[in-house]
C-alpha cells in the first residue's frame, strides 16, 4: 500500500520530527536498514520533500523510529 501525500504534507512532518530530534537522515536510514528496510538516501530525500510516496510499511518503521504517533506524521502543516 502507498500512501499519497494531499493537503497532509507527511514528507515535510517526517524531516520536522526527525531534526526536533536531532536525528540526520544517515542515522534514520541506518535504522531503518537494522529494521530491514532498505531504502537510498535519495529515495528518504525524496519522501521528506515530498517527491516520493511513502509506503505504509515505511511509515510504521519511521513512526517507531522516531518514536512518534501517527497523528503527528499526518498532520496538516498549517496545525
């Protein structure tokens, strides 16, 4: 399943959650490959700006990489 992004900007809240969290896309990627995801940086470069849609299996890795809810990975931006 992919989800697509529409007024819910889930690329741009993945980055704002990961840098609050001080967190660089290297170290989220190495994370995620230790959960057995395998993606490029440029493919996690894409999802945050929004150019690449996110898979939900993806989703529930970062969620639980960044130790977050889904509630805020979908949030509107203007919230």
């Amino acid at each position: 399943m992919v989800i697509k992004n529409d007024d819910i900007n889930i690329g741009y809240n993945i980055k704002r959650i990961r840098i609050s969290k001080n967190m660089k896309q290297k170290e989220l990627l190495e994370r995620m490959q230790l959960k057995g995801l395998n993606i490029s940086r440029e493919i996690l470069s894409q999802i945050e700006r929004g150019k690449h849609h996110v898979t939900a299996t993806q989703l529930k890795v970062i969620k639980e990489i960044l130790d977050t809810t889904y509630d805020e990975l979908l949030k509107k931006v203007n919230e």
